[in-house]
C-alpha cells in the first residue's frame, strides 16, 4: 500500500474530505477481506459504482429495472493510499470532475468512516445511453441538476 517502487515525493496525496460533495456510507462485509487481511482491490470499484448508484436513487433519479436512460461504465482508475477491512464503516465521497453533454467523470474516494484523508481515490465515467438501443444521449436535465451541485470546480482538500 506504501508505493512500492514509487518515489513517495512524486506520489499524490490523498485526498482529503473537503475535496467531495456528497458521501453516501457503506459497510464492509466479510467476504471482502482478502487472504492478506484486507479489502480485496475489486471491492474498492464495487464501493465506487454502489455510491454512485446511491445516491442517484436517493435522489429518485434512478431506477436499476426500468429507467429508460442508463449510465454505463466506459473508464475506471483506482489508487490506494492505506488499507481497509471488514469489520470497518466506510463513506465513500463523490465529486463531479467533469460533465459533458452524455457523459460525466466522477471523482470518488473510499474513507474509513470519519477519517480526513481518504484510504482509496479513483473514479470512473458514465456514459449515457438510451437502455432500449445503448445509443448516447444527452443526460437528462434532473441529472445534471443533481451532477452541477456535485461539480468541485478545484482540488480542495488535496493537501
């Protein structure tokens, strides 16, 4: 988890809270502990797209079964700062980094719950898309509404 091979002067930081607009909480579970005693690195994506997918619905603008326009998954990236394990509470912060006319680019960040610095930052980019074909389209008004108070326009928090 330290960098290994990696000069730390050159490694980013991580992120800190303030860097995030909206968190969505998560819990761990035991099978996402790997033989080495903590979370499994595909558990880290699964926290990212399960927060993002959160907070959409809390916000009624997503329905998994039946909404008509869809975000797929086109691009993801995740870096590790410190290790995390079940039993631990976790919050996983979400910024809008980039909205275009069918995509949008996250910013997400794994955090024990509480902690200032986040254990894991990545992201990923949702495109758009028509369920019924999977042709682009343009994200829906109430989305961007929702994706525009998410947007950090700096890096704060990127101490």
């Amino acid at each position: 988890m330290s960098g290994h091979g990696q000069d730390k002067s050159t490694r980013a930081a991580a992120p800190r809270r303030s860097a995030f607009a909206a968190f969505a909480p998560m819990t761990t579970r035991w099978k996402d502990n790997d033989p080495y005693g903590h979370l499994n690195n595909v558990i880290y994506y699964e926290l990212f797209d399960a927060a993002v997918n959160q907070l959409l619905i809390a916000r009624g603008l997503l329905d998994p079964a039946s909404s008509p326009v869809i975000g797929l998954v086109v691009e993801s990236r995740c870096r590790f700062f410190a290790p995390l394990a079940f039993p631990d509470a976790l919050e996983v912060g979400l910024a809008v980094a980039a909205l275009g006319r069918s995509s949008v680019s996250y910013r997400l960040a794994v955090f024990k719950s509480g902690a200032e610095t986040a254990a894991a930052e990545g992201g990923y980019t949702h495109v758009y898309v028509e369920r019924a074909t999977g042709r682009a389209v343009a994200i829906p008004e109430a989305h961007r509404r929702a994706m525009e108070a998410w947007r950090v326009t700096s890096l704060n928090g990127l101490e």
